[in-house]
C-alpha cells in the first residue's frame, strides 16, 4: 500500500489488531495450507485486519480533535475567566451534580470571602452556574446547559 501512495496506511497499526485476535491470524494461515495454498482465506483475513485498524484510527483521530477543541475552548476562556473560575468550571464538567459555596470555594483556592463570592457570581451571571439561596447561603450548581453556555461564550 505505501507503495501505491496510500499515505494514510503509514499511520495505521495492524500488528495490534492481529495481537488481540492471534488465534484468527494462525487459523487464516491454516485454511491456506490446507485449501491447495489457496491464498484468499488469508487475504480476506488481513483486509477485516485493516479495516479495524482503520476504524481505530479513526477513532484516535476523533480523540484528539476533541481534545484540541477542548483545549482551544480552554484558551478561549482563559481570557475570560480567572485560574479559580477555570478550575470550578474543569470540576463541574466532571461532576455535574456538584454543588459550591462561597465558604468552600474560599478554602479550596486560599482567597477572602469577597474573591470568591464575586468568582460564583460572575459565573453564575454568565450562566454557567445556577444559584439558589437556602436559608443564609448561596448554593451555586453547574447549569443543566453548560457545555452550550462555555460554547457561547
């Protein structure tokens, strides 16, 4: 194949499809030998191979555009939201069910009563969080809508 120009085989890796299913690759061989050395057995064997090995790039391939896109949203923000914001925001995509305060978001990141309490609101206007006041304290939970609320911004 890399001789005929198919580039894209130079990034595939059969040798780990065969090593995860050695028994099909020993009997491919064995129907060969048995059938009059009648080869198609074997080929039909290494073409399943390849298309594994290209679903699995493919799959890779996906991964890292995700990733990249998830880092240049991250760049993205970082001008827009501060070191804490960022890693509440990192949190909540993780957890979705979390919920922060003012008190704890003060001792996770070091800062005054007044650092954070502008931190959870400013998220919370910009809605990626939603706020709720039960009793004297407000509670701030992920929006339900998050990843389209840090696409929009």
């Amino acid at each position: 194949m890399m001789q005929q120009d198919y580039w894209l085989c130079q990034f595939i890796s059969i040798s780990q499809v065969i090593y995860q299913a050695p028994i099909q690759y020993g009997k491919s061989f064995l129907h060969a030998e048995t059938d009059g050395n009648d080869a198609t057995y074997f080929l039909l064997h290494q073409l399943e191979v390849i298309q594994k090995a290209l679903a699995e790039l493919h799959r890779y391939i996906e991964q890292k555009v995700n990733q990249r896109r998830a880092l240049e949203r991250r760049i993205k923000l970082s001008a827009q939201l501060n070191a804490r914001q960022l890693d509440l925001i990192a949190h909540a995509l993780r957890h979705p069910d979390a919920q922060y305060d003012i008190r704890s978001h003060q001792n996770d990141h070091g800062v005054v009563y007044q650092t954070a309490r502008t931190d959870l609101l400013n998220l919370a206007d910009r809605g990626l969080l939603v706020r709720r006041k039960i009793g004297k304290t407000w509670y701030f939970s992920p929006a339900s809508d998050l990843e389209t609320a840090l696409d929009a911004l």
